[in-house]
C-alpha cells in the first residue's frame, strides 16, 4: 500500500456536508447531511484478479474509458426554463429534497470510488474506479446547477471538520453499489419513459437527462457484476446468499418506504408510486439475475401488505418522533416493532432461484 | 498502537475543493503517503475553504490524524458494515416528513 511508498501521495477524498443555505428570499431551508467517510481492504481489493472475465472487463473498460456521456451533461435549448417561485411549494421541498439528495449520492459515490482509485495498487481496479469517479462528479456538478437555479446554494466549507473513518468489507461494497446502480438505472429509464409518454407532466428539464444519465449507472452496475464474478464465492457460498437476500429485501424496502414519504413529487409526475416501486424492482430483479442466484418475490401475496405495513411503521416512528414525551416515545417503540415485524415477514418471504449466466454482461434496454 | 491509547500524526496535505458545473468535487492528499485505517480521525486546519461556484481552490494546507486505538480499530472493523445502506442511493433523504 501506499505507506510502504511514501514517494506515492495518498489522497483522501471526503464527503461534504451540504449545507444548502438559502441564498435567495424564495429558498429558506437548511438541509445538513450528515457525511461518513469510508476505509475498506485496500488489500484484498489489490488481490482481485480479473483474468478469469478479461474479454468482457477489458470491453467494459474500452466504453467507460471512450466517455460517451462527455457531452451529455451540458444545458442546452432543451433546458426548459423554470418559474421556482410558481411552483406549488409542497412540490417544491419534495423535490429540493430530491435534488440535494441525489447530489450527495452522487458525491458520496465520487468521494469512495476515488479513494478505492487512491489507495489501490491494483492497475484494473484503479482504472475502472477513476472512470466511475468522473462519472459521479459529473453528475453532481449537474445536479448542483440545477440546484442553484432554485436558489440552493451547495456549502463545500466542510472539509476543515473532524471527521472519522468507518469501515465496509469490500463485498459489502459489491453488493449494496451493485444493486444501488441498478436500481438507480431502473428509477431514472422509469421515470423517463413515463415521462416520454407523458411530457405534460415534466415539471423540470432535469428529467430529460436521465435517459443518457442512466446509462452511466448501468454501466457502473456492470463493472461491480463483473467484480463479483471474479471471486464465485460471493455469490455461492450459504451464508453469502442470505446477505444478498437481506440486502434486497432491505434495499426494496427502504425505496418503498421513502418514495411514500414524497407524495407531492410522484403526484406531479403522474406516477402512482405503488405501481412505480414494482416497476423498478421488476426491472431491478430481471437485472439482477445476471449476477444473483436469488430473486425476491415480488408478486407473492406477503409482498406488498408488509411493505405498506412498514411504511405505516416508519409514520408511526416519525410521529413519535414528533410528538416526544413518554407517549411519542412509546408510539416510537411500538412502530419500531411493526416494522420489525413486517421486515421479517418480508426476508422470510420464499425467493425465486435463478442461475445467472455464463456470460454476465449486460446491455441497458429499458 | 496501544489498546486503548490514541495517537496524533500532524501531516502536511494538499486540499482540493472543485465547485464546478463540470465537477463537483473535494479532496485531501496527504502528502506524505500517510494512509487512514478504520476508526482514524482527520482534521483539515485553518479556515473552511469556501469555494464560490465555478471556482476550483487547491491550497497546501496541515492535518492532524488521530489514531484510533487497537479496540477502536477492531471495532469499527467489525460493526462498519452494519451502515451499508448509506451506500444506497434512494433519491430522497430518509425523513419521513419535511
């Protein structure tokens, strides 16, 4: 590693805490996100060899390396020009909301795809990471603008905090980019086609973009399905298939419940977000199977009773929250264990088994 | 490293915040090589570093990384994963209502 080098400079990316100020009379809110910085076995990540899929890594690679996206990410007439003031302003936390944090996702995945660029010695892997990192900020530096239209101003003055370093096994990292990716692909194609069909209900240009957007978090989808493949164990093994079992039903479960949170957004897009959710895990799933040899049931009749058991739990929970005092720390208590409650119901579900193909890669087609 | 001990390392390092519409990025290089394990701690000294949109500020500036303890270390290692879902993205932040 690097410290065995000191001629090599380590370089430590960090996550921001975004503090969106307001700058103008229109925006008042303040959104603090708590950032978390990331350390993994760089070790082991130097270990990873790709020979066993170099055809399609080095295919993957060639793409990412081309950057067809490069011209992708700039306003253009199409930029649609939008009265913030105007907007309902129910619609408009929702969807500031949406914007900050898509933004900070975006950052945060620059910010830990660099620092594996950074502190590895693997050539392939540094590679492939740099290319994701660009990606990444890319898109954040997009999402910002759109954000500054609205009278959002993005603070970067946090890097002069104290900040930790916690810790994720590198499958850990496989497993939730992977299906992070993925599902990121399926929202956005989602929501893009619908618009498509529907362009009456664009109420940002943003949307517009997400069709190439996407494209980029499939790509990065591909890259963790391959690495994935590179070890067969991570996804074999008994132990290794209950964690992806746990991070589906975890995973789909928390989309579920946030999406319910923003009623105003999907309103205004026209989408029932119900209907919406099982689009994405239907597409996610399907995805999926190249590389997981398990599938959540989506259509069994536990499904989506327990899902909306649990967003029922996490409103509860909130109201709690709210409320304080020993009854809103009991209402606390008690959401807490229906969602508990449905989450069981839900991991326990019996999943469907798929055999993933001999040849992983995968092209977007939705 | 001691099992309960911490230790501070003052460490040069070069900061670079980029607040563009191309890339939105922030960065520190240690300039010594000097590597974080789990359970380290970074501070950035001096003033926060603000840059205004469109401007791309790199500066030289020192560090302090505070050793975790042994314990410390072992822990984060062990329980770090039980925050993955920070790694998923879901479009919207997890409060229920805003």
């Amino acid at each position: 590693m690097n410290a065995q080098n000191p001629d090599i400079a380590a370089e430590t990316p960090i996550v921001p805490e975004i503090d969106s100020t307001a700058t103008t009379a229109m925006a008042t809110e303040t959104t603090m996100l708590n950032p978390r910085f990331y350390t993994t076995d760089f070790d082991e990540m130097d270990r990873v060899d790709v020979s066993s899929i170099r055809p399609e890594w080095d295919k993957l690679i060639a793409q990412m390396k081309s950057d067809p996206n490069k011209g992708h990410f700039k306003k253009n007439a199409d930029w649609d020009k939008i009265d913030w003031a105007a907007m309902d302003p129910k619609l408009r936390v929702e969807f500031i909301d949406f914007l900050v944090s898509s933004c900070t996702a975006e950052f945060s995945g620059c910010v830990l795809y660099k620092e594996m660029k950074r502190r590895g010695n693997n050539p392939d892997i540094c590679e492939l990471f740099n290319y994701m990192a660009r990606d990444e900020a890319r898109h954040a530096g997009f999402i910002n603008d759109a954000l500054r239209e609205a009278g959002v101003a993005v603070n970067l003055g946090f890097l002069t905090k104290a900040k930790k370093y916690t810790y994720f096994r590198p499958k850990f990292i496989y497993y939730a980019t992977y299906l992070s990716e993925k599902i990121g692909y399926a929202r956005y194609i989602t929501i893009y086609r619908h618009l498509e069909a529907n362009p009456d209900q664009r109420f940002h240009p943003i949307f517009k973009w997400f069709k190439e957007w996407c494209n980029d978090e499939f790509s990065h989808g591909e890259a963790f399905a391959l690495l994935m493949r590179t070890d067969p164990k991570l996804t074999s093994s008994f132990a290794n298939k209950l964690w992806i079992r746990f991070f589906l039903t975890a995973v789909y479960s928390t989309m579920f419940v946030r999406d319910h949170a923003r009623p105003e957004f999907h309103k205004a897009l026209g989408v029932d977000i119900e209907w919406y959710d099982q689009e994405v895990f239907r597409k996610t799933s399907t995805i999926a199977r190249q590389v997981f040899p398990i599938e959540v049931d989506i259509d069994h009749p536990r499904w989506l009773p327990n899902l909306r058991r649990m967003r029922d739990a996490f409103g509860q929970m909130d109201a709690g929250k709210r409320k304080g005092g020993v009854a809103g720390w009991l209402g606390k208590m008690v959401g807490g264990a229906k969602a508990a409650t449905a989450f069981v119901s839900l991991y326990t579900i019996p999943v469907i088994k798929r055999e993933p193909p001999k040849n992983v890669r995968l092209e977007p087609i939705y | 490293m001691g099992l309960f001990s911490k230790i501070a390392e003052e460490v040069p390092c070069t900061v670079e915040v980029s607040h563009r519409f191309e890339s939105l990025h922030a960065h520190v290089r240690f300039n010594n090589g000097a590597v974080v394990y789990p359970g380290d701690e970074v501070l950035v000294h001096g003033a926060p570093i603000l840059a205004a949109y469109g401007e791309l500020i790199v500066e030289d500036r020192q560090a302090t990384i505070t050793r975790a303890s042994l314990l410390e270390r072992l822990w984060t290692r062990a329980t770090g994963d039980f925050g993955f879902m920070e790694l998923c993205e879901f479009s919207f932040s997890e409060e229920v209502t805003l």
